[in-house]
C-alpha cells in the first residue's frame, strides 16, 4: 500500500498514473461507497456517483493543495457528487427533494443489496425526515464512525455546529421513531 504522499505526487507528475490510480480506488473505494450509499440509498446509484466522483478526483488532483488529507477532500468531493446526484434526480422527476427520498426509501424494500431488517427501514426513514446537513451529519458520525475533527474538515465547518447538528439530528430520529 502507497503511503498518501507518495500516491498525491504519481498521479499529480503522471508518473505511474495507471497504478496509482487503481492504488487510489483500491484503498478508497469501499468507504467512499458507504458514504454515498448512505447519502443516495440505492446501490445502483451509489455505484454511478462513486465512479463520478473518481472520475472527478482524477481530472482534479492537480487542484488539491494539500492542505486536509486527501481522504477529506475526495470525501468532499463524494458528498457534493451525492448532494447533487440527489437534486438532478429531483429535478428530472420534478419532485422535490424529499419526495425523490422517499421514493428511493420506497424502493429499498426491494432492493436485493438493501440487508436491513424492519427496524433499520424505520431508522432510514427516520433519517430521511431529517434536513439534508442532519443527514449527512448522523450517517458520518452514527454509520461511519467519522470524528467531528474530520467532519469539519471534510463539511468545511466548525466541529461546534456539527456536534450540534448531531445532537439535533439524533433527539429528532428519537421522537421519530417513538411515534412510529
């Protein structure tokens, strides 16, 4: 495994490009997916904006300063290309925003990549009720595991207001799953 350096340097000089690209999706891949699966719900969707967002770290390498890691900043890049899959989908629907997640939510019941049971439908809808920063300030935090430290740099934010987006994110699924 390439240390993170050494893998910015190949694929900024061009130097083994082809290998350092395939190192770059080897160590990236599988968590990048879980975070827009949990943002786009549907596998098949997840899949389409993970390769988006390679494509788009690809063409754009040479625009990372090196100021965060460059896991913060691809996973940057993840959520915008997720946020964005999410609005042009809408917009193609013509439906808003939560309409289009409900409707995805609608399909997880037959999605053959969906493993949850009824409790975790219940948790995604109640995720789903939630304003798209809540939502993807509790899945970071509640299914990635993500520190706040790394949140901020990743949402560009202070760790103050994500925690507190947290904490509101979190008593709203409560009272969510309570009256349902």
């Amino acid at each position: 495994m390439i240390i993170e350096s050494e893998l910015v340097e190949q694929l900024k000089s061009k130097k083994n490009v082809d290998f350092a690209f395939k190192e770059l999706v080897s160590q990236y891949k599988e968590r990048l997916y879980w975070h827009i699966r949990n943002i786009v719900k549907s596998h098949d969707d997840a899949d389409d904006v993970l390769q988006n967002t390679f494509i788009k770290v690809f063409k754009n390498i040479d625009n990372f300063k090196g100021d965060s890691k460059l896991f913060s900043w691809m996973y940057r890049i993840a959520t915008n290309e997720a946020i964005t899959f999410i609005n042009n989908n809408a917009k193609r629907l013509q439906i808003t925003n939560e309409e289009s997640q409900n409707l995805t939510l609608s399909n997880l019941t037959t999605d053959v990549y969906f493993e949850g049971d009824k409790i975790q439908l219940k948790l995604q809808q109640a995720i789903a009720t939630l304003p798209q920063k809540q939502q993807l300030v509790f899945n970071m935090r509640y299914f990635e595991e993500i520190k706040f430290k790394d949140m901020a740099d990743i949402l560009e934010t202070s760790e103050g207001a994500l925690k507190a987006s947290y904490h509101i994110a979190v008593k709203k699924i409560e009272e969510y799953l309570i009256k349902n």
